[in-house]
C-alpha cells in the first residue's frame, strides 16, 4: 500500500473541511451572537500491515492518516448598542454560558445566543426568523405592541411596559457547551439525554447586541493557510502518480 497517497487524500479531505468551516465563518461574521467553528488535527492508525504474518517488520509497519475534528468556540463576543429596546444581549459570568430558548416552526426548541428581536403584530418577542422567544414557564413572551417605546428589560431578564410586568426571560446554561449540536446558524441542540439548567451567572444587557466572535482578518489569513496545505498535499498526490507511471512503465519494459 502506497501509504504517503492515503496520508496526502486525507489531509485534502480535510482541507476542504477547514475550508468550508472558514466559509461558514466569514459568511456569518456579522451575525449577532454567531459563534465561529475551530479545527483541530490528530492521527488516527489507519492499520497493520501484514496481519498475521510471520513477517514482524510487515507487522509492526503501522500508517497513520490525519482526522479533523470540527467544534463550536463558545467565547464571548464584543457587545455594541443598537438602542433598539427589544435587542439583548447575554452576559456570562466567565464560568458559564447562557441561552436564549425559541420554538421552532416544527415545535422543537432551540438555543441561541442571539438578541436581535422584535415586537411581532401580536405581541410576541421574536427573532429575525420569526421564531417567538420562549420565557419563564415555557410559552412565548407577550407584550403590548402598541407601547414598544415603554419596553423595560431588567439584568435579571424582568420584562415590564409602564410599570407592568409583561413576563421573565428564561436563560438556561449547559453543564458543558460540547453537550449541544449546531443546527444552523445561530442555534443550537442539545444531546440525546442531556437537558439544560436555568443560568445564575448570565445576565441581559438591554439596547444591546453580542458581535459574532469571529474576526474576518483572522479567517482570510487563516483561508489562505488553509490552500497552501491543500496546494501541497495536492503536489504529494501528482508526485506519487508520476512516480507510480514511471515504475510502471519500467516493469514493462523488463518483462
């Protein structure tokens, strides 16, 4: 087996894999609350050759190829006011990260980071997506659409128009951020059996919003990095090759 061939395809899928990943982080660098993706490279044994054979160099010739390995950077973003007063914007404590909850159109709950919202036609907080956002008790924040200006959000998340309490943020923290699945930009699922815990260290900054903590200077410079391994593993794949056609040709020229 021509192991430095595996080794260089690997590495290729992977380099297309970081790519995409930096794509995806450019592309949502200015969304509120958007968390950048991170990846990392380890090996993996891709087998014995020779198993079983009395051969014990065949044995302990062992090839390793290169795994990426994909997650979710959870740091906290920089907060810039908007002087919107349905905007928020969630402050962790340092030890914790907390969660907005919304429903989903099929039902489901997701979790977010973002706090772009407005006051729908019937009173509902929702996000961009038109998802109703989900407060104390598990049903949809309600207000008077027709004060937004008296809008009032307290840091412990108490929502109040003209001295009347309107509902409660509900902000839910994780016992660790690698419990929770992306599913599209912005939300987040938890695991199969791992259930969320409301937040004491997070709080809400009213008439603001978190920043994406990606930084696009930092992603172009990493894309390009990303192409010069893709380039060189690209050259090892052709060298192979050529080196292959030339021993070829040579065993069929001696035989």
């Amino acid at each position: 087996m021509n192991a430095s061939l595996y080794q260089a395809a690997a590495a290729l899928d992977g380099n297309i894999q970081w790519q995409q990943m930096i794509a995806e982080n450019l592309a949502a660098s200015s969304n509120p609350g958007f968390k950048k993706q991170d990846i990392s490279f380890s090996t993996v044994q891709a087998g014995v050759l020779g198993a079983g054979s009395a051969d014990l160099v065949a044995q302990n010739h062992r090839s390793f190829l290169p795994a990426p390995s994909i997650s979710t950077n959870f740091s906290q973003g920089t907060l810039r006011a908007t002087g919107n007063k349905s905007d928020i914007a969630l402050e962790d404590s340092g030890k914790t990260i907390g969660f907005l909850q919304v429903q989903l159109p099929d039902g489901q709950i997701a979790y977010t980071r973002d706090g772009e919202f407005h006051i729908g036609s019937q009173g509902q907080l929702q996000n961009k997506d038109g998802f109703p956002l989900l407060g104390e008790g598990g049903g949809p924040i309600q207000v008077d659409p027709g004060t937004p200006e008296s809008l009032s959000i307290t840091p412990t998340g108490d929502i109040s128009q003209r001295d009347v309490i309107r509902g409660k943020f509900a902000i839910f923290e994780f016992a660790s951020p690698s419990q929770l699945t992306r599913v599209g930009s912005g939300y987040y699922m938890p695991k199969p059996n791992v259930q969320a815990t409301p937040s004491t260290g997070t709080k809400i900054a009213q008439g603001y919003q978190e920043a994406a903590n990606t930084v696009p200077t930092m992603e172009m410079s990493t894309l390009m990095l990303a192409l010069r391994h893709f380039e060189a593993n690209q050259r090892v794949i052709q060298m192979q090759d050529e080196r292959m056609g030339r021993l070829i040709q040579e065993l069929s020229v001696t035989s």
